[in-house]
C-alpha cells in the first residue's frame, strides 16, 4: 500500500507541513517528502514530510515525560481541554470542512458530517471520570476487602487512513488522553493537513506539552512506533493487509493492538421492502464518500422479485448523481483520493465484465468540466456479479456498486456469511420476522435493519469482524476506556487490632 506512484519531485517551493511534538510545530529533518494532492484537482497542496525514525523516537520520550504529570491529573482536569477542543472544533468547523474536502476530496456536506461525528467521540471521552470507575467488594474475606482501579496506559499510537481525515483519529485520541495517556498519531500521508490544523486547535485547547502529538510519514514512522518498548496501545485502521501486519508485529512486540481493515459489505433487498426509500438509502451507501467509506454498501443482493425493480431503480440513481469537486454545493459525489486509486478501481470493473458480470452502468471515461485531471470515477452498477468470483471477494473501495441474486433470504444471509470481511452487512425489509432472521444470524460487527450505513455512535463499539478486525476491544465508547486502562487489582488487610491506641 502507501503512495508510491504520489512520490515525485517535491515543488519545494511550497513549505512543507512540519510534525507536532512537545507542544511546538517542528520542521522534519526528512530527506524524502510527498506532495499532498487535491483529487478534485490534482494540484499538489503541500509537502508532508516522510519523518525519520528518530523523531518518532523524541517524540516517545517527550510522551512519556508528559505521562508522568498528566497520569496524576484528576480526570475531571484532563477532560477540561477536551471540552475546549469540541468548542474550538465547532467554532472552526467551516474551516475544517474545506480542508477535509480539499485534501480527501468528499463534498463539503459530507466533510461536515464527519466533523460531527467526530465531535461526538470527544464528547463520550468527557466521561472519563465515570467510564474509568473501578470496583471494590469489602469482605471477600472477613476483613478483607479487594478491589479493581483502572490506570491509564502511558504513550499509546494511532495509525489512521485516508478516508476520515478528522473523524478517525478522534475514534482514538481523545479516550486516549481523557484516560490520562499520552497520545501519538501517523495520519494517512495522503491527507495530513487536518491534523496539522486539529494541532492548532489542539495547542489553543490547553492541553500539557507532549499529552497530543503528530509525526507525519509512511512506513518507516509506523515501524518505529510498532519497535518502540514505551508505545504500549496501537489504533490502527486501513486496509487488511496493513491491519494484519500492525496487529502481528505490535501484539509480538508486547504492546496492545487494535486494528481494524478492509471491508465488502452487503446489503440484502427483500421483494416486501420499500423500493422508494431501499434505492435512495443504498445509493446513498454506495455513493456517498465515492465509495470510499468503510461501512459504503458495496454488494446488493436481491431476494426473489426484488431484482428487476432494484436494478431499475438502483441504475437510474447511479446515473443521475452529480459528481463534481466537493465544495461545489451541486456536487453530490466528489472524486477518489488518487489516480491510483481511480485506474484501481476501472481495473476492477473491467475484471467484473470479464467474470460475466453485465456493465449497466459505465462510470469509466467521464470527465467533469473544469476538473478535467481529477480523479473521477462515476457511479457504476454492475449487474450479475457471479458470488464465487473475484471481484465479488475483492474490496473495490469506489463508487462501485454489484448486483447479485438470491431465491431465499437463506440463501442470502449465507451470502453474506460467506466473504471474508466482517464489518457492515444490511437488510431492507418491511417484515420484522426477516428483520430478526438476518440480524440475529448475519456474520458482521455493525448490523443495519432499513439502513445503508450502520456507523455506530460514539459510545458504542464500532464492531467490526472477521477480516475487518484484528483484536478485542473495539475503538469508541466503553471499548475505548477499557483499551486505554489497564486493570489493577488491589487485596487489603487492615486489622484493628495493628491500629495505634489514642
Ligand atoms: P492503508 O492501509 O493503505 O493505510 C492506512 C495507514 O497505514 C496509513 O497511515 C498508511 O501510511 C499506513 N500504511 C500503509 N501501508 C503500510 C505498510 N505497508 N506498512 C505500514 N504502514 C502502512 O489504508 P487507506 O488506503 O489509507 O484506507 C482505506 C482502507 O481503510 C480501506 O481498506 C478501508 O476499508 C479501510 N477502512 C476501514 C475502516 C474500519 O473501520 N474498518 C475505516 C476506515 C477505513
């Protein structure tokens, strides 16, 4: 993975982003940067350093001095800067926005959708206090009493992919440090300018030197934090491959891990559902983001009847959507991070043709006006997918939407079950008995019943399974605080007769 065809030569003339450690914006001494681009455009935006392994390494240590003071802030202090992170993000949200859009180039509704749902986990953090309680039993002998404190971690890290640039870190970092760690963050290198911006309001927030920290880079900064014997927690989300490899090497080096991969979700369509609002909902899955969300419906298979009317209507939402750049307010559907990315996913699409599936709609060789060397790809429904193919195994992370068929909801559920990601599976039903057949027996961490993205709010756990997840606590809610502690134990004995006399 990484972005090996974005390395060119470096436009120096633009100065490049720097890293965030020890509460100051300080230059990389890299000797390889990338140009950040925007994908409506291709216009490079800036330089983000690939950082060496030594200044991940002072950042460890500038962590790990921060962690000895904020361990010992009372909560109810730590989460006085997260309040004041939520109001600064708030009041710079517009801002934000049009940097998540021009970096990672969702439109503008859809970047401030994710600012929300950031927000929200900044929120849920707040209640450090009450999510860290222990819990004691007096007289598990007589007289003696046991009981279990929850003490933070020290530095933990987070790796994070393109396609949230806010929202994913935010899964993380602020349980982080509300649990009193301290936190360092690799954001993707294709879209670190969110981060560099969040550092500002990071600063303003008030948090201690050295409690949040950003070291921007590629591989060489994730091995060193996977080396590291101070980095005790790894987040990571990003493609299987990559999430395999973070968990194996983080868990064989001691630390704790959670990581969360690809995905190939499905969605069921029964012949009773509501075509209306299934089609706008499962276009708006399939499409929203361009594709690019891990929860996007990516396989629809119909049930029975439901074929013919779907396909209809599912085609003509895919053809009438309005892709453009993301910060034109007609735009629905803005274009995919790189040109990678973009020739990627056209392979794909030609190797769905070549495995019988039927092209219905082409979303290959459009162009949008004005933006003639952005990464667009248009919405394409591809009808007839063969279930024990490739392509139906092979997340297309694009506007990309299959089309399979069922003759039961048996048989559809056990498609379902039968791929080897795990993270979103949804039904579209007008039948409770359906409905409770498929979420009781479907194979996925994030269920929807008449919804096309099943994102979990902030304080539930984001549950995904299977390939789509290595580890056992989940990011966001109580997960979060209970990856961030480790657990102490703690049997007392305090016999009256030892107390002094007064
Ligand atoms: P990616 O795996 O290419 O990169 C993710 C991060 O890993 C980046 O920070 C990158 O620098 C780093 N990385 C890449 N290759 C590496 C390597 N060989 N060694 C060490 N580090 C490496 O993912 P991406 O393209 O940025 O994001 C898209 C992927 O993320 C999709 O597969 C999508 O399904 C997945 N995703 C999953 C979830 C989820 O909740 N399960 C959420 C968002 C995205």
């Amino acid at each position: 993975s990484g972005c090996a065809s974005l390395k060119g030569t470096p436009t120096m003339a633009i100065e490049p982003l720097t890293n965030f450690v020890n509460g100051a914006f300080v230059k990389s001494g890299a000797s390889e940067f990338l140009p950040v681009r925007d994908p409506g455009t291709t216009d490079v935006l800036t330089q983000v350093p690939l950082s060496p392994k030594e200044e991940v390494d002072a950042a460890v240590t500038a962590g790990a001095v921060a962690f000895r003071e904020w361990r010992r802030t009372p909560a109810g202090e730590r989460i006085q800067p997260l309040f004041r992170l939520k109001v600064l993000l708030e009041q710079n949200r517009d801002e934000i926005a049009k940097i998540i859009t021009r970096e990672c180039g969702k439109t503008y509704v859809e970047s401030d959708a994710e600012i929300q749902r950031a927000i929200e986990n900044i929120e849920v953090a707040c209640g450090a206090p009450s999510m860290m309680q222990g819990v004691t039993n007096e007289d598990i002998a007589r007289g003696i009493d046991e009981s279990m404190v929850r003490q933070p971690l020290g530095v933990v890290a987070a790796i994070t992919p393109f396609n949230f640039p806010l929202m994913v870190p935010l899964w993380f970092m602020p349980y982080a440090v509300a649990c009193g760690n301290s936190f360092l963050l690799k954001p993707s290198e294709k879209v670190p300018m969110t981060m560099m911006k969040l550092m500002e309001l990071v600063a303003q927030a008030g948090f201690p030197k050295g409690v949040i920290q950003v070291i921007n880079g590629a591989r060489d900064v994730v091995d060193a934090i996977l080396d590291h014997p101070d980095v005790k927690a790894v987040s990571f989300v990003g493609s299987t491959p990559v999430a395999k490899y973070i968990y194996s090497r983080a868990t064989a080096n001691g630390k704790r891990a959670q990581c969360q991969g690809g995905a190939k979700n499905p969605i069921i369509v029964m012949p009773d559902a509501d075509m209306e609002t299934t089609t706008r909902i499962a276009a708006d899955s399939a499409f929203g983001c361009a594709g690019q969300r891990c929860l996007a419906a990516s396989v629809a298979i119909t049930v029975g009847d439901a074929r013919n009317e779907f396909l209809e209507r599912i085609a003509d939402a895919a053809s009438s959507r309005k892709v453009g750049y993301g910060l034109d307010k007609a735009t629905q559907m803005g274009p995919v991070i790189t040109g990678d990315s973009k020739a990627r996913i056209e392979k794909l699409i030609a190797m769905g043709e070549m495995e019988g599936a039927k092209i219905v709609v082409d979303g290959r060789q459009h162009k949008v006006s004005g933006y003639e060397d952005g990464n667009f790809v248009f919405p394409t429904i591809l009808d007839g997918v063969p279930h024990g193919g490739e392509l139906a195994r092979t997340e297309i992370f694009g506007p990309v939407f299959s089309l399979t068929h069922a003759s039961t909801i048996e048989e559809a559920i056990a498609m379902c079950n039968d791929r080897a990601y795990g993270n979103a599976a949804s039904i579209f039903t007008t039948s409770g008995a359906a409905a409770r057949q498929f979420r009781y027996e479907v194979a996925s961490g994030n269920v929807g019943i008449n919804l096309g993205v099943p994102a979990p709010m902030a304080y539930f756990p984001f549950s995904g399974w299977r390939q789509s997840f290595f580890g056992d606590l989940h990011a966001q809610g109580a997960h979060g605080f209970e990856f961030y502690t480790e657990t102490k134990v703690i049997i007392e004995r305090w016999p009256k007769e030892w107390s002094r006399k007064f």
